[in-house]
C-alpha cells in the first residue's frame, strides 16, 4: 500500500516525470578535456504525494538530479516535467534542503528560516509566526534570534530543513538532509517529516536522498537506486504499513530480502558496512 493509498485519497499519477534526462559536465583530464556523465540517461515517474528515496555511491548524480528538479541546473537534453510542465526554473512549490545547509550567516536563524517566504512576498509578521513554528517543528524553539555560527552543525542544519517546511512547498527535495544529525536526532527528524508527511495528505511528494539504507526503507514509498556514471539502476516500491519502527521491520523477511539486495547492489560504493548510518 502507497502512502497515499493508507491516508484513503487519490493521487494523480505522473505528476512528476523524467524522460531521457542527461546531464554532463566538462572536466579537465591532465591536458585533455573530457565529457563526465553526471546523469545518464533517466526516465521514471513520481505520482503526487510519493515519498521517494534515492541511494547510490558518491558522485552517482543524485545532487545533480535533485539540482534539476528544484530548477537550479538545467537538463543536457531531455527533460523533467511538473504536473505535465517542464521545469525551468525554481519555484516556492519546490523546496530544496542542501547537503551543506547553505545558511546565510549575517542573518538570524528565524531570518534564515524566513528568507523563501520573503522573497514570495509574505507580510513580516505572518512570516515571523510561520518561521517560529517551523522552528518549532524541528525542535528550535527559542533559537530564532541567534546567527547560524552561535549552533553546532546538526542545529544548523535543522534551520535548513525548517526554511524549506517554512515555505509549506509541494515538492520536498532534501538531499541527505539529516547526514549531520546525531542518532537521537536524526531518528526524531525522521519521524516529524513523516508526520508532516501524512498529514499532508497526498498534498505533499517528497524526494530524499540518504546514504543509510535503513533511513531509506524506513522513510520511502519507493528507493530509486542510482550507480556510477549516473545510471538509475532500480526501483525498489516499499510496502511496508506506517508508522515503521526498525524493530518491527528487522522481523520482515520482505524488508530483510530488500536489505540485503541493497547491500549488495551498493557494495563497491562507500556504503559498505551493513549498518553504517
Ligand atoms: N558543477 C559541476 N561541475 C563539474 N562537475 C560536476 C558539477 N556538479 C557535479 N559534478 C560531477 O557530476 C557527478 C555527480 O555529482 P553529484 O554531486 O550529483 O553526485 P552525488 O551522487 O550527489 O554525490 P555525493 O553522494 O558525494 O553527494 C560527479 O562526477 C561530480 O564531480
Ligand atoms: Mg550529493
């Protein structure tokens, strides 16, 4: 059952599609000049309200891809479309929550957390109280008036994913949004995007990438599996009910096939220790 299947409501399928998407880049080689194929080829559809992950070893193209959908890097040919439109550029339904946080560090966390929703145009005082209670959601209440080099590394990086839930978007693109986070941490973020998550109804589609196989089966409706040379190499549908719990899911011999199937496909990337986080 997808997720949108166990909140009882319809989807539209296709809502977010890629065909024969490519991306290279130019790179030096000692002296020559050499093509690098950051995506290779990639066609899949996401349906509205899919809560999708993405795994692969370091320099697979999942921040290249996730770069496209946010609007931010352009395709080299092919293209991916939203609700049958191809995108161009970014847009406040697509919120993006970088690997490094990119904070702006002259301005307060609740300024920070406010940036998307300035630049829509929200009045100050709605996006004060909505940069607070995104705060809030990630656990920084209070926090709001000091600069991002006053929090360690997971705060900070707690502010990054509250400025994008700020902005209440469509489409959430985190990439490996909680790598910084301690296990506490991480294992509460993980539960509260899912709360977000379904509560949202089919309302909100989520695209994540991790590099935990666990966080991606805890979290996905489906894990996309990218490889080198920037090939999609799987398409791995989860039916596991939620809410999950690791405990209940290290008793499914279903999850345990899928785990080691992971395991193995990703062996020879750098996650190759079984429990690595
Ligand atoms: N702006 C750029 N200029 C040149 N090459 C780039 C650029 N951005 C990415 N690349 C190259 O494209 C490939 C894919 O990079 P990308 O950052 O998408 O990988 P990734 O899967 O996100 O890796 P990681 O898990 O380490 O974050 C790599 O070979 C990278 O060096
Ligand atoms: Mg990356």
């Amino acid at each position: 059952m997808t997720a949108a299947d166990q909140k009882g409501l319809s989807r539209q399928s296709g809502y977010v599609v890629a065909e024969n998407v490519r991306k290279t880049f130019t790179k030096a080689a000692g002296d020559d000049l050499i093509q690098v194929n950051a995506l290779d080829n990639l066609n899949f559809e996401i349906d509205e309200g899919e809560f999708i992950t993405i795994v692969g070893p370091s320099g697979c193209g999942k921040t290249t891809l996730l770069r496209i959908i946010a609007g931010l890097a352009q395709t080299t040919s092919g293209r991916i479309l939203i609700n049958g439109k191809a995108i161009t550029k970014p847009s406040p339904e697509r919120a993006i929550v970088f690997q490094d946080f990119l904070l702006l560090p002259w301005r307060t966390c609740v300024d920070n957390v406010a940036f998307g929703l300035e630049l829509q145009g929200v009045s100050k005082a709605e996006r004060l109280a909505k940069a607070e209670a995104a705060l809030g959601l990630v656990g920084l209440e209070g926090w709001g008036r000091y600069y991002p080099d006053e929090l360690s590394g997971g705060m900070q990086q707690r502010v990054g994913i509250a400025r994008a839930l700020a902005v209440d978007p469509d489409i959430l693109l985190m990439d490996e949004p909680f790598g910084s986070l301690d296990a506490i941490s991480r294992s509460q973020m993980q539960h509260e995007l899912l709360r977000i998550f379904m509560k949202a109804g089919d309302q909100k589609t989520v695209i994540f990438i991790t590099h935990s196989i666990d966080e991606a089966l805890l979290l996905a409706d489906r894990v996309f599996v990218m490889a080198e040379g920037g090939r999609m190499i799987d398409d791995i549908r989860l039916n596991f009910e939620r809410p999950r719990s690791q405990a209940e899911l290290l008793l499914n011999n279903e999850y345990i096939e899928i785990k080691r199937h992971l395991l193995d496909v990703l062996q020879g990337g750098y996650m190759t220790t079984p429990f690595a986080e």
